[in-house]
C-alpha cells in the first residue's frame, strides 16, 4: 500500500466531507500515517464489547471512535473559519508552515 503525506496534525479542528458523518466537526485526537487515516473526537463512533475481567467485573458495552480516512475530512481554517485547500510553503527564516489556500494565512497550532 502507498502511503500518502498528509498535512493533517493532532489537535487540528476538520469537518467530515463524506459518510454517515457528513458536515459534523471535531478535533483530530490520533494520526495513523501508516493507515492514512485519523481518529477525530465524537466522529464515526462504534461500540465494542467488552468480557468481564478481574478488574472489571461486568462485561459491557463501550462507544470508542473509529479511524476515517483522511479524503473523507478536511481542515477547517482557524482565521477565516472555512474549510478548504491546504498549502505548504517555507518562510524566509526557513521554517515550513501550512497555509490556507483562500486566505492565504498560516494554519500552524499557537
């Protein structure tokens, strides 16, 4: 399997673009680059079973988020609040940030 870059990070706010999820936000809480998929908060829950164990005594029934891949979201731009395209670019002191590609502003996390 290729692996794709992806230009998200942990902590990013995205929007799902597509599946039973669509036009739902939330944050990114895991990056699975190996995958090129990531787990975002509250998005595409499923539920395990659990066996009882000696530190749990009942077995039960757990909500726990799923991995979605990341074609399905798409990051939402912290200055002008849209999703939309994603850019790389370095600045003069050499640092390389990503940018919005509509409002031109950098996206890094403060």
């Amino acid at each position: 399997m290729r692996q794709g870059r992806t230009y998200l990070k942990k902590n990013d706010q995205v929007e799902v673009i597509a599946g039973k999820d669509k036009s739902r936000v939330g944050k990114i809480l895991r990056v699975l680059r190996d995958q090129d998929k990531v787990v975002v908060e509250r998005i595409n829950m499923i539920k395990r079973h659990t066996k009882p164990t000696e530190m749990n005594q009942q077995g039960q029934i757990v909500d726990k988020e799923a991995p979605i891949h990341v074609s399905n979201i798409q990051l939402i731009c912290p200055e002008c609040t849209k999703t939309g395209r994603i850019g790389k670019k370095i600045l003069e002191d050499g640092t390389k940030v990503r940018f919005c590609k509509s409002c031109g502003e950098s996206i890094e996390n403060k």
